[in-house]
C-alpha cells in the first residue's frame, strides 16, 4: 500500500499557492493534514498528479473568534481546535463534536477544515457546519467565494471545490443567546465513523420554551441531512419535551442505507434514539444557560 | 536451595530489547533487498483469458515479473495438501502463481520483483490480466446447493464427508423424554496478527546455500517445503522465524507461494528478495476461520441430562483445503466439552466456496464447537425452566471418571481421551467468582433503572499440545551461559522467558543466564510447531528433558572431579556442589569445560578446570564409547495422545433497550491448564484470547458480498477491538496437573478465545429474551431480532 | 505548529529524489527520497531505523506512531518532505544512553503490556504522547487515549495498567514524559538495563 508517484508543492504563502493551483488546475490536489487523503492515495485510491503541501504556508492557522462567529482557518488541526478555550466556549458544539472524531493521534494531524472539505457523510464537523448554517471560505487565483454548506458539500466525500480552488477557512456561526447543543452518535468501535449521529441545537424563549430547534444527522444520507424541528417542538417547555413528533419527522426525512455495520431501517430507528436523547440535553443546556 | 522458577512470575527478558525498538521482525531485515508486489485477483471465480505485461515493463524500479508459464515445472505443480485425511475425497490446492482459473480474491496471479515496493505497486498496477468471470459461490450452503461448482471436476462442492458416533444418537433421542432440534451459524473471522505476512531470502552463491527468515509458525517445515520445490538438499537451506508480530494460527499455514517464490526469484537473479504483506492483501491473500452452519438435535431427561445428541454441519473451507480437516474434526470432538456423553453423532460436509481459504485461527474449531454444545445446554435449561448451571452440573463428568476415553478420534489420529480435569470445582470457583447467585439482584436493580443486564456463561474442554512431538537442546558454554533452542518459533508468547524457568530450574543456574533461541533451523532442525497450544507442553517437555540429561553429566562430570558420590551433589546457584557442604563446588561452567578434552586456555575456567584433572587411562580412549565432548544433550517429547485443558467464561452484558449497542460489563474466567510456567504469560494468553473472542462475538466478521467481494478488507471496517471495547476481565487459575508430562502442564494458548461467543450470546439471550442463535451478532441485527420478536408476540 | 517557512515555492518532480532532513532523537538525518515516500518509510528504510512498525498503512492500528514536535502522529499518513526540518521522536529515543528503560517502557514490562511486541512502539509513543497532555489520567481517560491503537496479543489489560503506572511515575518528576530518559550515574534504581 504505497502512493503512486505524485509530484510534490510546498508553497510558502497564500499566493504562492493559489497560482500552483491555477497552474496545476485538475491535476493538483491540497493536502492539508491528510489523515483522510493518505489513506486514499496509499490504497491507490486516488492517485493526483500533484499535491499542494499546506505545511509550509507562512499563515492560515488562525482560529478567530468574534461576537458572531469562529473563524478557523485551514490549517487547524482538529485537536488545536478541541482545546481552544475561547472558540469552544463561543461554540461549545465544536467540542462535543470534536470529542466524536477518531482518535487523539489523528486529531493531531487531520484539520478542521479538511475534514469538512473531504465531506464524509458520517463525518461530525460537515454537520456541525450545516446545523450553525456556517460557510466555507474559497480563495483562487482569480478570486475569493464563500459557499453555505448547502452549496458546498454536494455528495458522499464530494465538496465543491473547483479546480484550482483552496478552501482557506471555515466559518461556523455562534448561536443566539437561549440556545444550547448537543451531539449524540453510535459507532460500532469508539472513533469510528458513527452508524448514525445527530448535532441539535435548541433555542428557548424567556419562558423557558423551545422558540426554535434544529438538527443535523450524520450516516444517514448522502450529506448532512438538516431537519428543522421547530415546528415539531415549538412552544414545548424545555423541561418536558416531548420530542416524538420530531423524531417521527426526522426518521422520515432522513434517507440511511444498509451496508456491512448496520441495516438503514436500524439507522434510522437509531437516529430517533438519538435525536430525543440529543433534543433533552440541548433543552435542559439552554434552560441552564446556554449559550449553546 | 535456588528457589524455583517453574511457577514463578519471571519478568519477561524479551520486554527490554522490544520496547527499546530492537526487535527483529522479517521486514526490518534485508533493507538493501529487492522488494516484490503480487498482482491479485479481483475476483472470486474466473478464467484467466490475457496477461498483458507491456505498460509494467515501462516501470522505473522494475527488475523482473513471473507469472505461471514462467516458473520451473516443479513450482508448476500445485502446493502440497499438508495434512491428508482418508475421508478427503476431493482434495485441491493452490498454485504458487494462478494457473489459468483463479478460485478466490486475492489469489496470487504474478509475481513483480522492483528495487522497492513502491517501484512494485507501480508495476502491478500496470499489469492488465484479462478475466472471464465464472459464478462465485459464497457461503457454505450455496456451496453444498452446488448449483455452481468451485472446482470444474468437482461438481458436488463436497471436499470430505466425516461421521463420528458414540453408542446410538438417533435412538436415544427418539426414546428421550424432551426432544430439541435447531440451527445455529458462526461467521468468519482471521487471526490478524498486527505484522502481516512476511518472507525474506538470501542466496549465497558462493556458499550455494539459502537463508529464509519467514514469519511463520513452523520454520522447520517452510525449511523443507523450500528444499523440496526449489530442488536443493535440506543441508543447503536454513530457515529462521525472527521476532514475529503475532500469528493466531494463520501463519501455521505453509508453505505460503510466496515462501516458495522469494526464494526462488532470489536463486535465480542472485539478489536478495524480500516479501513483506500489506494490510490489504493480508485480508484476502492470507487464510481465515469460523464459518460453520451448524444443526443440532438433541434428547434430554427431565433433569436436563443430555441423552442423545446429534450434531450435522458444514465446514466453509474456502477455495482450497490445504490444511485438510483439522479445523471440522476439532469441532466435531471438542465439542463435547466437559459432559459426559454417551450417544453421540457427528457429521460434517466440508464444502469448497469462492472465497480466501481456511486453516486454524486461534481456537481451531473449538469456538464453533462451544457455541453449538453451549447454545444447546441453555435450550435445554430454558426449555425445562432450569439454571443454566444446574444442566451443565447434571451433565458434568466427574473428576473421578477422568481419564475418560470417548471413543472418538481427535485430530492427531489418537484418542479423544480427557486426561485430567475438575469441572464441578471450575464451576464452583467460576460462580462465585461473577456472583452468579447474586445477577438476579443486580438485574432486578438495573431493571427499576431502565436498564437490560443478562448473564450468560459457557465451558470448554480444550485438547492441547498435541504430538508428534518437539526437541529441545540444552549447552552450557564454557563461559557459563547456557544454550537453549528447541525448533517451533514463538509470535509472542514468551517463550524466551518460560523456556528458560525450566532450564534454570533443571541446571540451578540464574534465569538470567540461559539463552534461550526458537524457530531458527541451524540451532534445531526438527520441529513440528507452534500451534494447537502445544509450544509450552510439548518444547517446554523437551527442554527439561534436555536439561535433565545435562544435569546429570554435570552430576557425573563432577562426581569423579571431586570424588564426590553424585547422589550427594546438587546443582544450585551456578555450580555443582555438596549437599549440605556448599564449599566443596565446582562452577558448572568449569563443568562444562571439563566436558571437552581439548582445553586450550584460552580463559579462566580452563586454567580450573585443569585443577581436577584426573590422570587419563592411556589405555582408554579420551572421549568414551558412550560419551561426546560437550555439556550438552538433545531430548525430544513426543506423548502418546494430547493433554487437555478446560475452563469456563461467564459474562454480564448490558444491553440498550432503545438502540440494542450491547456492553459487556462483566467478564470472569476460570482457567486450569495444569502446572503454570509463569502465571503472568498465562494470564497475558487468556486475556488476550478473550478480546479476541470478544472481537469474534461482538465486531469481527468477514463479509463477503455474493460475488465473493469481501467488503470489510481494511482496518476500517474489520472492526478489531480497541481498548475501548474490551472488557476488564477476572481471572482464576485452577492447577489440575497433567499426569502425562513430566512438568504437569497443559497448554494455554488458545483458551481465551474458545467461550467468548457462546457465553456472550448467552448473557444477550439472558438480557433480551431473545434466542441468540447466530454469532457475531451486531447491534442493528439484536434490533431486527428484538423488533420481529415484538411483532410476532403483539 | 513550528513547520519551517521559506520563501519559494518548494517543489519535486514525482520521481525527483529531494533531500529531507529531520532531526530524530536529536541527531540530524537526512535522505534523499521522492515526495510519495511515506515517514513510515522513510524511518525504517532510508534511516534504517526499524523500531517504528507498519500494520495497516491507512491510519487505524497505531503501531506507525511517532512524536512530531512533541505530539504523537501516524507516520504512514505523513511524508517524509512534508515535514522536512522537524524533530521526531521514535522508540528508539526513549531508552536512556545506557539502555536503562524509559518510565513508560519500564512500565509496560512490569505489567505484561506486551506480548509479540509488533503494536508496542506505537502503544509506548501514543502513551508518551498522552500522558503528556495528561498528566494524571483517570482510567476511562486511559482506555479512550489508547483507544487508536490495535493490540492482537494482549487484550489491553496490561497496557492500561502500564499506562496508569507510567502517570504515577511522572508525577512529581521533572521527567517529561515525551523525552530520552535520563539515568543518574550512580542511580539504582534496579531498572533493566540489559537483555
């Protein structure tokens, strides 16, 4: 299980790396932390004509956290982002879902960014992303674009990153103040890729009540699979839910297939499970405070 | 008085060397080696119609590529059936490079020889083969429908079709008061060692001599194998299994083809050539174990005393059978596990399918066999409405009845005879160990929590150490360090360690001063290997016989050195000295010493040992008619029949009422494998064949599509177990010695894993209500059960 | 964090041998290799430095990890030129000069945390690489931080007790857990220092 022969950029800053990608247009491919890319080239998987190193880029490893949002650039690791004090705070979500990815020694080399970038379904981050209605950031030669993770994450490991593209950062959205969160998954070995997971966040009005509510399921659908709960939850005291509509409505949305781990009516049965477990945490967080 | 090191917890002296990343496994040999890539099948079943080399030969790095037409006749001819068994009337085995039809995926087709692997992989991935695909047939029922056939000339599927009894099954059942009758499944699994297959060899042209180093479990035989197909003497071959990362069985496979190719490729281009597996090829190029379709009936009394059983199944042996019917002939005796039997009747098709083939896994059979004979204990229990443990206490021999011959034939051709054994104290140390008696009270806690808690248990009669035999041979060196080698190789299990605790003891010398060499074909040429948890028995036997034999050259060397009757001398603290009058000694290595007469001072125990020399009879000659130069003697052990051992597992799981994710909570083991050469090896065994046998029961399964595509071939989704998902486990150790070897053990290697899916589907059962009758079972097929169970009901 | 910046581009041709040099254990190394060469490859290879092992090559069992700037990686998922200029260590940088077992090692000999010894480097590195980060660990802490890597032979038992000693070890000592063990000359502590 070695590679195939690739060549090898190691640009020293943004630009030098946006023009190596305009050059090498569909034959380049980024390698950012590459715990989920070597795999693939070691299998023969994928076999790019170029790789464009990050490891060397003078900047593009900042987390920034302001009033509205947490900013991470495209270089964070994982475990970098895990235990920033002040981002995980802001997003206490980032957390909990970061505590769901693999294991401590991949976290120390697979980014942030990355994985959002290699778009597995089952992947934590790309639903944390969908659920905050967060945006990734894209820069090119020609120009910079920014994409809603609607836009972007398009398929089972399939972003939409254009030829020639670098996805920079990764913008996730604080919540409004009310709100708490949770993440809940079931994977058949701790670190794995989960059977089915759910990211919740639930927003309480000054009574105490769910004003707003929304999940974002992992394993069960091509994407993350957002269901927006509001409707099904509105108006229910955060200290007596009763999330059975909800569940229903995302056990009907959701669109999980059989493979080898786990059959899709169990994936979606579980999905349940796991919503009215998350939806109760993320209640009773934003009762004691939230935010998120 | 030394005191004894047989029983003694001896720290490891392979530890230090290990963890200082000085460990010597194949692939950190041979750097300046050529490397080699083998191009696979894709397929499961398919003729070969075009092998196109052209874009390979482009290849950067390419030195040579060989496929069938290209290899001498004699490796034209198909690897040997290793164990042939009368009842095999269709025997097949592979070719080292497919010849014109492959029968599995990743099945060898050719062989690429570059300056290194990635120069290799490049190559292989250029190799265009031309297929026409044949049907697959996956799955051991598929394989006896034989719509399809594996083999062309073999259109029933059937490779062997055995039948034991004991007295008359079929009547005692029909006469029975309670009759049962059912099917239970065991899916695949493989050992998956952490170091994957790996073979390394040098050809010295000069010398005309090769070196091996494989990471095998039987160097001798690969030594053989070697000579045999590459036409050489046995004298000019050497074999050496160097620290190997762990075998479980796979690796008493051999010989692999590519112990045959390397060092042939090696031969001819006169450069060394080394082989080293990688992950991805370990899961469908090196063999696997477990599947069986199992059906049961059985007659019991109103005691839940088991009349008549009669047992029918198919052995899933994969595309070849090389290793002949070892692993269906265990399970169809050691099923029986410790109740006394007095109807018994067994039968087994092992059956050819498109798929890697099968040869032992750690646990060799017995995994099935439990699961059958413990599954159907508990229907028994659960039919009648009785504790699990009464039944098998009911149907318990008795240690008074042991030895107790069954009449069967086990898988060395010798008696299916129980040597020792105390299985209602097992039991009794077992049920207190997991506070059976006191599960109802912490189920009913759990129960007012929500919570679904279940307790399951199984036993296990294990046949260890099986013959024909092993050698050791023991040298004390002038300089004292005594030279142990016996010939099996060791994957882990401490052998340099337990093997010299039985030395020392013999020779009363420091542990820390015997050496002790395995699986290196130039110290110890004859061995059968390491498998059948017969290393320690059977090696550890020889070795102390060995020493014994040089302990009493030492006594009688030094009996006439110091004028000394030998019966009152002793070997202790690195002499050989007077009891009682520990001054009057001679060190063993002046001993030693005195062994040769030719004693050029080249040291210190030269220039002693001349001290006590006697004036020589210069009418006899310097060595004696029955004497040799040396402090050294070669012994071997070969027993009559095997040693068996027996333990039983009980297992508390939990049980998710909403998502069916099942825990263990619990797990406790009760082991008796004789005399203990080192407790803390022992232990180390157990628990490590216990998370294999929790790997088996609760994540490990290979799953193969009906195209015969394993889909599961990465560590990715061949769900091993982590820390995280085994169990905390208590042990206990019951020392029932074995009275057919001289150190009363039994041996220990596999008994870990045997249990591990019969008491986990137990406590499963227990916990849901649910009859667990396929193993491994995952959460989302307990959903499905749970689910059709609640709707057949409602 | 500490990758070394230019400022050019640098690049490789596939097949182009480049020069890359890391500082293992203290001592610069260098090869010349092309830029698919894996570190894993690279250690054992083109360093000869054998004490790091290869089981799976896709990132799950552990037995490849080695500390990249103090922090514990998988060096079957890392080029080599992608981390020119850095220090690692390896198992090999553990052991004191005189071979006197590091605390972790140490620890999992006392405890039977090893049996064939293929996954242990990997194990010993990730536990240095843990403890660092978490200096007095819990045991479920132990069990999810040794969680990434596969042992066949020993059912983790005595890893995690190995673990837990290693902590107990450090604490108090000025010791850090991720470099070379040093031994007093005229400490005797009884440790191993031969086999």
């Amino acid at each position: 299980m070695k590679p195939s022969a690739f060549a090898y950029h190691a640009p020293h800053s943004l630009e030098a790396a946006l023009d190596t990608l305009a050059e090498l247009g569909e034959d380049g491919k980024v390698l950012a932390g590459g715990q989920s890319l070597v795999p693939l080239l070691n299998m023969r998987l994928a076999a790019p004509a170029a790789l464009v190193d990050l490891a060397r880029i003078d900047g593009l490893d900042t987390v920034e956290v302001t009033d509205r949002e947490v900013r991470v650039d495209a270089r964070v690791t994982h475990e970098r982002l895990r235990t920033h004090v002040a981002a995980t705070d802001a997003i206490p979500l980032l957390r909990e879902a970061l505590d769901w990815v693999a294991h401590p020694v991949i976290r120390n080399r697979g980014t942030a960014l990355g994985s959002i970038v290699h778009a597995d379904p089952a992947g934590e981050l790309p639903a944390v992303l969908a659920l905050l209605g967060g945006h990734v950031e894209l820069a090119s030669a020609p120009g910079r674009r920014t994409a809603t993770a609607d836009d972007y994450l398009v398929g089972p490991l399939e972003s939409d990153t254009r030829p020639g593209e670098l996805a920079t950062a990764v913008v996730f959205p604080r919540p409004e103040p009310g709100t708490g969160s949770a993440f809940d998954e079931l994977a058949r070995r701790h670190g794995d890729y989960a059977l089915a997971g759910v990211g919740v966040t639930v927003t309480l009005d000054d009574d105490r009540k769910v004003r707003r509510a929304d999940a974002a399921f992992i394993g069960v659908g091509a994407t993350p699979i957002q269901v927006p709960l509001t409707d099904a939850l509105a108006g229910q005291a955060s200290d007596a839910l009763e999330p059975d509509d909800a569940i229903d409505l995302a056990r009907s949305t959701i669109d999980p297939e059989d493979d080898i781990h786990a059959t899709a009516r169990y994936r979606r049965h579980l999905a349940g499970v796991l919503l009215g477990r998350a939806l109760q945490t993320a209640a009773a967080r934003a009762a004691a405070g939230g935010t998120a | 008085m030394t005191t004894k090191l047989v029983g003694a917890p001896v720290a490891r002296s392979e530890d230090p060397r290990l963890l200082r990343g000085e460990g010597r496994y194949v692939d950190d040999l041979g750097q300046d080696a050529y490397e080699v890539a083998v191009v696979r099948s894709p397929h499961a079943h398919a003729r070969i119609e075009r092998i196109d080399l052209d874009a390979a030969l482009e290849v950067d790095g390419l030195i040579s590529i060989y496929i069938f037409e290209d290899l001498p006749q004699r490796l034209q001819e198909p690897l040997p059936l290793l164990i042939p068994h009368p009842a095999i009337s269709h025997g097949r085995t592979q070719y080292v490079l497919a010849n014109g039809e492959v029968n599995h995926v990743g099945e060898a087709i050719a062989l690429v020889v570059a300056e290194d692997r990635y120069a290799a992989e490049d190559a292989v991935e250029r190799i265009l083969v031309e297929y026409e695909p044949l049907p697959a047939v996956v799955g051991p029922e598929l394989a006896r429908d034989a719509e399809h056939a594996v083999h062309d000339d073999i259109p029933s599927n059937v490779a062997a079709h055995l039948e034991q009894t004991i007295g008359d099954a079929p009547s005692a059942i029909a006469d029975a008061p309670h009759r049962l009758s059912f099917r239970l499944d065991i899916e695949r699994s493989a050992s998956t060692p952490m170091e994957t297959r790996g073979t390394y060899a040098r050809w010295d042209a000069d010398d005309q001599r090769l070196r091996l180093y494989s990471s095998t479990q039987a160097p001798t035989s690969v030594r053989a194998a070697v000579a045999a197909y590459l036409e050489l003497d046995l004298a000019q071959v050497e074999c050496i299994a160097p620290d190997i990362g762990g075998g479980f069985g796979v690796k008493i496979m051999h010989p692999w083809p590519e112990e045959i190719l390397v060092p042939w490729v090696a031969k001819v281009l006169g450069h060394d050539v080394k082989f080293t597996e990688d992950r991805r090829e370990h899961f469908v190029s090196a063999n696997h174990e477990r599947s069986q379709v199992q059906w049961i009936e059985v007659g019991f009394d109103d005691d839940g005393r088991i009349l008549g059983l009669d047992v029918e199944f198919v052995h899933d042996h994969g595309a070849y059978i090389p290793y002949g019917l070892i692993v269906p002939i265990i399970t169809s005796t050691q099923l029986i596990g410790p109740y006394k039997l007095e109807n018994y009747r067994v039968t087994f098709d092992s059956v050819y399918t498109n798929t890697t083939p099968v040869t032992p896994y750690r646990g060799a059979g017995r995994p099935q066999g439990c699961f059958a004979m413990e599954r159907t204990i508990d229907r028994v229990a659960a039919h009648l409405g009785k504790d699990r443990t009464e039944v098998r206490a009911v149907n318990f021999l008795q240690p008074e009845e042991l030895p107790y011959d069954f009449g069967l034939m086990f898988q060395d051709g010798r008696a299916y005879r129980y040597d020792s054994g105390d299985f209602p104290g097992s039991l009794a140390a077992l049920k207190e160990l997991v506070d059976w008696d006191g599960f109802a009270q912490r189920r009913a806690a759990a129960q007012a929590e929500g919570r679904l808690l279940g307790i399951g248990m199984a036993a296990y009669v294990e046949g260890t150490g099986v013959g024909p035999y092993e050698g050791g041979h023991v040298l004390v060196e002038p300089n004292g360090t005594v030279q142990v080698s016996t010939g099996l190789s060791t994957q882990g299990q401490g052998h340099q360690t337990s093997f010299a605790q039985i030395a020392a003891d013999e020779l009363g010398v420091d542990v820390a001063d015997v050496k002790v060499v395995t699986g290196d074909t130039r110290r110890f040429p004859y061995a059968v290997g390491t498998f059948a948890s017969r290393a320690a028995v059977m090696s550890g036997n020889a070795i102390h016989l060995a020493a014994r034999k040089v302990r009493e050259k030492a006594l009688r060397i030094a009996s006439e050195a110091l004028e000394v009757d030998a019966q009152d001398l002793e070997l202790a603290e690195g002499q050989v000295r007077v009891k009682g009058s520990p001054d009057t000694a001679i060190d063993l290595n002046v001993v030693a010493t005195m062994s040769n007469p030719l004693r050029y001072a080249f040291d210190e125990a030269a220039r002693i040992a001349t001290q006590f020399a006697q004036p020589g009879d210069p009418d006899a000659p310097p060595v004696a008619d029955d004497d040799a130069p040396g402090l050294e003697a070669t012994d071997y052990y070969s027993p009559t029949q095997s040693t068996f051992a027996n333990g039983m597992h009980a297992v508390e799981v939990e049980v998710d009422p909403d998502t069916s994710d099942i825990t263990v909570q619990r797990y406790a083991v009760v082991h008796d494998c004789g005399t203990l050469l080192n407790p803390t090896i022992v232990k180390g065994q157990v628990l490590g064949g216990v998370a294999q046998g929790v790997g088996g029961a609760l994540y490990e399964r290979m799953a193969y599509d009906e195209h015969g595509q394993l889909q599961n071939a990465s560590f990715m989704d061949f769900l091993m177990p982590y820390a995280t998902e085994v169990p905390s486990v208590d042990i206990d150790h019951l020392e029932t010695p074995s009275p057919l070897n001289p150190l009363g053990i039994k041996g220990a290697g596999e008994a870990g894993v045997i249990p591990g899916s019969a008491a986990i589907a137990a406590a499963i059962e227990d916990a849901t209500g649910i009859t667990i009758d396929a193993m491994p079972i995952t959460p989302s097929q307990l959903h499905d059960r749970r689910l059709a169970a609640a709707s057949s009901t409602s | 964090m500490t990758a070394t910046h230019g400022t050019t581009t640098r690049t490789a041709a596939a097949h182009e041998r480049v020069e890359v040099t890391l500082t293992v254990n203290g001592t610069p190394r260098t090869a010349s290799v092309a830029p698919r060469r894996l570190l894993s490859d690279f250690l054992r290879h083109d360093l000869e430095m054998t004490g790091t092992h290869v089981g799976c090559e896709h990132g799950v069992c552990g037995a490849c990890t080695v500390l990249l700037d103090g922090a514990p990686i998988r060096s079957c998922l890392t080029f080599a030129i992608s981390v020119d200029g850095r220090e690692l260590t390896t198992v090999e940088g553990l052991a004191a000069d005189d071979g006197t077992l590091h605390p972790v090692q140490q620890a999992f000999r006392d405890h039977h945390g090893l049996q064939c010894g293929f996954c242990t480097p990997g194990f010993v590195m990730s536990a240095c690489g843990f403890l660092a980060e978490n200096p007095d660990p819990d045991e479920d802490q132990i069990r999810e931080g040794m969680a990434g890597n596969l042992c066949r032979c020993t059912g983790y038992a005595g890893i995690l007790d190995a673990v837990k000693q290693a902590a107990g070890a450090f604490a108090g000592s000025a010791t850090h857990p991720c470099e070379q063990h040093r031994v007093d000359a005229d400490a005797t502590d009884g440790h191993d220092r031969e086999a």
